[in-house]
C-alpha cells in the first residue's frame, strides 16, 4: 500500500490495485473529511484507471423491505456536501413510522433507520411521541385499527400535523406471512407495520372531525343496544319463571328508554347541522332509504360522494372480485370493506327492491336471467350505493323520469 502525506495524515493512494479518486492528476482527500461509508468511499473508487462496475458492494437487506440505494459519490458531489454541511443544511431521508397500539402502551419502529422505542398510550405518551418525531422527516405513521384503541393516538398525531394511515389489520398481517414472519410480538409487529407503509406507501386519509366521530359513536352504540333489546325480547317471549319474567320485562323496558335517548341525540345530532340535514334530506329522496340508513352512511362512510364508483364499491365491500386460474372460473364474491355500512345497504336493498321502480326492475331482470336471489339483492345494493353516491355528489335529489309511450 503507497501512502502520502497530506497536512498532519497520510492517505493511501492505492490498495492492492485500486486508487482513489483523483482530481487533475492529483488525490483529493475530501471524500475521508466527510467520513464517508466504506461501502460509498469503495463504490467511488477506480480500478486500473477504469471505473469499477457498480452494483459490487451492495448492502443486505431484510426480506420485504425497500433496499437501502447509494448513489456514486464524485469530487464534485463531496464538494457540494462540505458546502452545505458548513451552511447547517442536512438532508434528511423519508422516515417511516409504525405502531403497535395496546391497551396501555404504543410500540413504535422506524424505518429505514430501525430506531426504536415506547411509551405509554395516554395522553402525556403521545405528546412525547409527537416531539420524538418532529425532529425526524416523517413521510407516514401507520397504525393497526384496534377496535377503538388507536383513536386517540390517531387523532393526537393528526393534530400535530403528521400524515397518518390507519390500516386493517388483515393487511399487515397477510404481510407478515408473505415474508416468513411467524413470530408475533409488540415490537415485531411495529416493525412489521413499518416495513409494510414503507414498501406499501398507503395514502394518508383525513380523519373523521370531533363530531363525526361523536355521531358514529352513536350509531354504534345504538346498534348495540337494539342487539341486546332483541335478545332480551326472544328471552322473554320463551317464558319461564315468574321472577325470570319480572327481570326480563324491567331490563326490556330499560333498554327501550335507553334506545328512546340513543335516538334523540342523534336526531338532535343530525338536524342541528346543516349539511347533515342537506345529505339526510337528498338520501332518504331516494325510495327504500330510511332515516337509519341516511345516518349510518353520514356516520360510517363520509367519503360518500367524493369517490367514485368503484373506489366507493370497494371501501364499502361491494364490489364483487373475479376467481380464475388458467381454465378454472370460480363465482364471483365480495368480501372485506365496512361491514357495519354493508349491512345498512342490504337492508335497504330488501326494500327497495319492491318499492323503487328503477331497481325493482333491475332486480326481476336478475331473477329472469336465473339469478339466485341473494346474488341479484346484492346487486341491488350494489347499484343502490352507486346511486346515493352520485346524488350526493351532484347535490340533486331523487328524481323519477316518466318513460313516454
């Protein structure tokens, strides 16, 4: 190995037949000030006055993770660097964020530089986990839907202004298979989550407001106590001891008065704003909506009217997806979306199936073509969302076109 001196050091010139960059004929020593990488200071060398091939030195990489990409460093790029690194600029890469929410703490993973740590999901927790990543480039957080658990540490990272995506957890978990991960851990499926929104980029969606959440909040807790007033009412319809009876008619009549101010607050909720009461007026137009299906689309599936057709199809899980291999044709089938909103649309669909002119006839064209009649109801909700969805968009009302002679 040849080596000069330069100032108060001595660099190599060559090792075993490669040399350094040169500059006119001469070393330049900028890209050691910079304490580069061995990986980038190799990948700019030159061997036997021809440039190595590139791509020999490429780093290891986890398994389903974007790759780790080096550009050529060159005298006049280490220039530039030195030159803005002397200004206090730094370029920072894109940082993306995952969490695993429990019920009493968040585990966070970052990628692709793998820092990790926790704190509690509580208030004090997510304030220190909104200063940790302002000082980072955060291009996403990616969080699990939990059953609740995440609201709150969504809606704390949405108002300190970082882009958040909540995703179902099918997702990462089907994910995970794909890359061999059968171990299952807080921490492990942070990183999980990480790797998936950076390999993945969802799109970050705005939030539900305060009293959107509030109002499908409502709808859900109504949902609920219907279920339970219905099981109270079979209970009490099989008999039984007179005692048995008495408890079954005090928690019936309970569960009325509580579904009585369930209801209230809704209404209240819905008529006192104006844009609701524009939305419930233009949706219950339509024949076969009723107030509880306008409110449960206001509620669970806000994004009503901006999409289209088949962006809202598919976020509800009404858009049937084809099976096929080779010669193989398998049925049709829909899966997925929100179930909740699914179920509001099937019911209506019973109904306007008999009484909307435009889809009741849609509906006997299914059943002369030999149709099951679960497969043309289905389609009917189908077409049914299409329709509320373009009302919504266009601002117009239901409106039957008579058909001339």
């Amino acid at each position: 190995m040849m080596r000069k001196m330069y100032g108060n050091y001595f660099a190599p010139t060559s090792v075993k037949g490669f040399r350094f960059p040169v500059f006119k004929g001469r070393f330049c020593p900028r890209l050691l000030s910079l304490r580069l990488p061995v990986s980038d200071i190799m990948a700019g060398m030159v061997a036997g006055g021809s440039p190595s091939s590139p791509g020999v030195f490429e780093p290891v990489r986890e398994l389903g993770c974007p790759p780790v990409r080096h550009r050529t460093r060159t005298v006049a790029w280490a220039a530039a660097q030195q030159a803005r690194l002397r200004k206090g600029e730094t370029t920072m890469a894109a940082i993306y964020v995952g969490i695993d929410v429990s019920k009493d703490r968040l585990d966070i993973h970052l990628r692709p530089g793998g820092e990790t740590l926790s704190v509690n999901r509580s208030a004090s927790g997510i304030i220190e986990l909104t200063d940790t990543l302002a000082t980072h480039s955060v291009a996403l957080v990616i969080l699990e839907a939990t059953g609740g658990y995440e609201t709150a540490v969504a809606n704390g990272l949405a108002a300190a202004g970082l882009p958040v995506a909540v995703i179902n957890p099918a997702q990462i978990r089907h994910y995970a298979r794909a890359l061999g991960r059968h171990a299952k851990t807080d921490r492990l499926d942070a990183e999980v989550i990480a790797c998936f929104g950076e390999a993945t980029k969802p799109p970050a969606r705005p939030l539900a407001d305060e009293a959107t959440q509030l109002l499908a909040e409502l709808i859900a807790r109504r949902r609920q106590v219907l279920a339970m007033l219905v099981a109270e009412r079979q209970r009490l319809s099989r008999g039984g001891t007179p005692r048995v009876v008495q408890s079954l008619k005090r928690v019936v009549r309970a569960l009325e008065k509580e579904l009585a101010d369930i209801e209230g607050e809704i209404d209240l909720a819905v008529r006192g704003s104006p844009g609701w009461a524009a939305a419930e007026d233009l949706l219950v137009s339509v024949p076969g909506v009723g107030p509880d299906t306008a409110r449960t689309l206001l509620a669970e599936l806000p994004e009503l009217g901006p999409l289209d057709r088949r962006q809202i199809a598919a976020l509800v899980g009404l858009a049937p997806f084809v099976r096929q291999s080779g010669q193989w044709r398998g049925k049709s089938m829909i899966a997925g979306g929100r179930a909740s909103v699914r179920t509001a649309l099937f019911i209506a669909a019973q109904v306007a199936k008999r009484f909307n002119p435009v889809l009741a006839s849609f509906y006997a064209r299914l059943i002369a073509a030999g149709k099951p009649k679960m497969v043309a109801t289905i389609a009917v909700a189908h077409k049914l969302l299409i329709m509320l969805n373009a009302i919504l968009r266009e601002r117009k009302p239901w409106i039957v076109v008579p058909v001339s002679a």
